[in-house]
C-alpha cells in the first residue's frame, strides 16, 4: 500500500512539464486511498529530477511537479491543510545519473510524513 515513505516512480509527467500523464491515474488512486487513512499531521510531496539541465530549472519543475500532485491528491479528497508539496531537483539522486536508467531512478516522487 502506498503512503508515508513511498518513493514512486509511477507518476509520469510530459517532457519538461508538470503535467501528469493519465497513465498515472492508478498509481494516484492507490497513493491517495493509502493516504487518506494515514494518521499523520503533516504529508510533504517531494518531487526529484534526474541532473539534466540546469539546477535552478530541475529545483523549479520538481516544486511544480509535486504541487500538481499535491493538488491532484486534494482533488480526490485530502484536506488541503495536511498536505504540500516541495521539490528537490537532482539535489539527493538515488543512482548515477551517468545513464538513462540511473536517471529515470531519480524521477520520482517521494511521500514524507510527521
């Protein structure tokens, strides 16, 4: 079940954009469901890029990313007041980003929870 610690890999979005990509409904609606019962004060949405391009560009798309995922999530329901969204950029990578798999391992969208 997805929620508090999640790091997903399943939300996709358009080339350079926030835009979320329908494939991604489900994995939305499992993040959600699993969300929705968690007990936690506070949900932090943080979104990361693989290093390409530039820092202050990745830092920005990643924030606008995990807002729309933020407000993907209060559209299906969470409270607004429980819930943001902050990016990262390439700043914590999980793989090189030497390659394309390393890369794609640091797209992603990673759930905290206090």
């Amino acid at each position: 079940r997805l929620g508090c610690g999640a790091v997903i890999h399943a939300i996709n979005f358009d080339f350079d954009s926030a835009t979320i990509r329908p494939e991604s409904a489900q994995i939305l609606t499992e993040l959600h469901a699993g969300l929705a019962g968690e007990r936690a004060a506070t949900i932090v949405i943080e979104g990361h890029t693989s290093s390409e391009g530039a820092v202050s560009h990745n830092l920005e798309l990643s924030r606008r990313r995990a807002q729309a995922v933020v407000d993907e999530l209060v559209r299906r329901g969470l409270d607004r007041k429980r819930i943001r969204a902050t990016g990262k950029g390439s700043a914590r990578p999980l793989a090189p980003n030497s390659d394309e798999t390393g890369r794609s391992m640091n797209r992603r969208v990673e759930v905290q929870c206090t």
